[in-house]
C-alpha cells in the first residue's frame, strides 16, 4: 500500500515540477520582453551639458525635441546615470499680459501758426485734484481727408515753459489710419503742444486724449528666430503662402520679406484644418516708401501660439499684381527646464513616448524660490534614436527557431507530457 502511495506522490512531484518549469520558462519570455519594452519606451534621448556647478540648471527645448515629442510635451523625463528620473519644472514659453489703461480729457486752448507750421496747445484734464497726471500716449482727432504730417511734441507744467518730447507722424489713407503717438515714457505734463510742421493746408486737430498704458507680465518670455520653408501658390486674386512647421514649433511671429514697395494688402492666417487664426491688431501688411513718408509693416502676431505642422497665409491682392515674396522669418516660443543636479550625472532628456502620461513633481511647488537663486543654463546634444525608432533589417530565420513557435511547441509537449503522467497514475483494473 506505501509503494503506491510513494508512486502517486513520486508522478504528482514529477507533474508539478515540469509545470513549474513550464512557467518559469513563460515567465522568464515575459520578463525579458518587458525589460526589453521598457529600455525601448522612449525613441530619442539627448545628453544635457551641464556647465556650472550650481546647484539648479535649466536648458531650452530645441526643434528636435518639439518633432519628437507627444504635442503637449507630456513625455519629457530627465535621467540620471542610475536611469532615475529627476524632478524638474517647465516654463509655458509664452508671455501673459493683462493690460491696464487711464484716459484723460483735454480742451484746445490756443492754436497759432509760426513758419509755415501749426502750434496746437492742449490743456489736460486732471480726474482729481490732489492726483497727479500720468501718460504715456496721445490719441488726437485727426481730419477727414487723407494726408500725412511730421508732428513735434512738447509737454509743459504750467503752459509757458515747454519742453521737447518726441517726433512722430500722423496721417490718413483710405486704408490706413495713425492717430496716436507713443511718448515712449510716462510724463506729468499738464499741458501738451504738437506742431504740425509744413501744414499750409490749414489742417484742424480739435480734440486730443492723454493715455495711461501699463501693462503688468505675468511670465517670462523665451523666444527664437528661424526661417521656415515655404510654397507660394496663386489663386485668383490671392496669394498663398504655404509655411512648413513639421516640427510643430509655437509660433508667436511670421514676417514677411518682399522686394515690392509701396503697397498694402490685408491678409488672413488659416492652420492645416482650414481653420482661422486669430491675429492682433488689424488684418494689414503694407510699406510706403516716398521721399518724406517711410512707414511699413511686415509682422503678423498670432493671438496664440500656433503649433499646427502647416500655416496659410491667404494675401488679398485684389486687381493689383501679386507680391514677390522673397522670404519669410518666424519667432517661435520655447519651453525651459529646470532641474536640481544631485550630484549623480551625467542626464539624459528622453522623449517620444506616446504612452506616456505627464509627470507630477514636488519641485513645482518651490519654483519662485528657485528662480531667485543662481539658474545655470545648459544645453543639449545631439539626438540619439533607439533602437525601436531605427529597426535593423534581419536576415530570415527558420520558423522553429522563432520565439513564439518555440513557446507554442514546448507548451504542447509539455501538456502531452502531463497527459501521459495522468493516465499511468490511473489505477489499473
């Protein structure tokens, strides 16, 4: 009776131990598979250039990484040399102002003319009278018909001695309109004189606004320049201007470079869907370039940052001919890193991980005390590609000797195997 029962356990042992085996074999493929998935999770990685010994560094995102990257940049990891990731915080790249403004009333009190030129004195009209007047901007009421004049401006404290501030142009076109002058600082001046130089026409300027501008930044702006390929296609009484952005930079700025002069066209700006963007200020680009009139606008701001891989520029040519365009320029935001160096480089910055969710880290939290300390800027090397994102061609190998007809067999022998045990276990009749 004992020799059966140490024979049942001898072929129960003799089952578990080749199912054992069985699975470590299973899960020594899944593992190796695993390992292999998780070196090959990230397709490009740079080395980082640290070049102080500080104790924060940051370093700014290249075109290469924004045409690797995941869109909103959720991927990004810095290692160091144990394959660790390291915290770091990211600046959003582009500037958020909130814009303040004040305006004051004024009242023409004198209007002379003196060589040929027109003096208008304006009294400004104080909002308190214990708070002092503050401006950095005049807004004058121009004339109907179309002109263009040189205009010199002074400023005084009491009306009889003046001062000089700036020089500037006022005009009207049946396109175009300049009826305010940048001061360029902030001034007290109760009383502002413009001389409108060479008016014979006896031009009339009845009211002037004095303005207030500030604006308050909210973040810090990172930009660079580059010069994008383009295609240029005409379309009836449009010009198109196709603009490559593959990389997906953030363009904030597109300038245009044309041998014409004299001209002005408006514009409208569309993403590779068709869809419009938004721009600032009117809708213009134009150049005047006569003996006493140089004015021009070549720049169109984007309202925000445009990351579409393409960008038409749509010109209104209307009956005229069409613009040469000999080239385009861009400014693009770019995004900054900044991380602690724990003695333990060299990093590494991975990207390109599809997978990958954005990371959270404590260090976020500290940013506008890091910023008050000593911020080394780095920089990064040239990409390297990993192998998933390069695959070698390999020569052909025998079916067999593949890993999963390799699994697929020994699992079927091994449950012949474990068939066979069950059977001789059976007790005979």
């Amino acid at each position: 009776m004992r020799t059966k029962v140490s024979k049942r356990i001898q072929r129960v042992s003799v089952i578990l131990a080749v199912m054992l085996l069985l699975l470590a074999l299973v899960s020594r493929d899944v593992i190796v598979v695993a390992e292999k998935e998780q070196e090959q999770e990230w397709r490009f990685w740079k080395g980082i250039e640290i070049q102080s010994s500080v104790r924060y560094h940051s370093l700014f995102l290249d075109e290469e990484v924004y045409a690797g990257a995941s869109e909103d940049l959720r991927d990004l990891r810095i290692v160091n040399q144990k394959g660790q990731y390291v915290p770091y915080y990211m600046d959003s790249g582009y500037e958020q102002a909130k814009e303040n403004s004040k305006s004051y009333s004024s009242s023409l009190i004198r209007t002379a003319t003196k060589d040929g030129n027109t003096l208008l004195d304006y009294k400004v009209t104080r909002v308190a009278d214990n708070v002092d007047i503050q401006g950095n901007l005049l807004s004058v009421e121009l004339p109907e018909e179309s002109f263009l004049k040189h205009i010199k401006v002074y400023g005084s404290y009491d009306g009889s001695q003046w001062e000089f501030v700036d020089q500037s142009d006022l005009y009207r076109t049946d396109q175009m309109v300049k009826d305010r002058i940048d001061l360029g600082s902030e001034y007290k001046y109760e009383y502002y004189r413009l001389s409108v130089l060479n008016n014979k026409e006896k031009l009339a300027f009845p009211s002037m606004q004095l303005i207030h501008n500030t604006q308050e930044r909210e973040w810090l702006v990172h930009t660079k320049r580059g010069k994008p390929s383009f295609e240029v296609k005409q379309k009836d009484k449009f010009t198109q201007i196709i603009l490559n952005n593959e990389n997906r930079l953030q363009i904030t700025e597109l300038q245009l470079f044309s041998e014409r002069t004299n001209y002005n066209r408006s514009f409208e700006v569309y993403d590779d869907q068709g869809v419009r963007i938004e721009t600032v200020g009117a809708q213009e680009i134009y150049q005047l370039d006569f003996k006493d009139v140089q004015i021009k606008n070549h720049m169109i701001t984007a309202v925000e940052p445009i990351r579409s891989p393409f960008i038409t520029i749509e010109i209104n040519n209307r009956d005229d001919l069409p613009l040469d365009i000999a080239g385009f320029g861009i400014a693009y935001a770019v995004d900054r890193l900044v991380f602690e160096d724990t003695a333990e480089g060299p990093y590494k910055l991975l990207y390109g991980n599809t997978l990958s969710t954005k990371p959270e880290y404590d260090i976020v939290n500290f940013k506008s005390h890091i910023e008050q300390e000593d911020v080394a800027l780095g920089k990064l090397n040239i990409q390297v590609k990993s192998s998933v994102a390069t695959p070698t061609k390999e020569d052909p190998v025998w079916w067999l000797q593949q890993k999963v007809w390799f699994n697929g067999i020994v699992i079927l022998v091994s449950i012949l195997l474990v068939g066979l045990l069950v059977k001789k276990m059976k007790p005979k009749p």
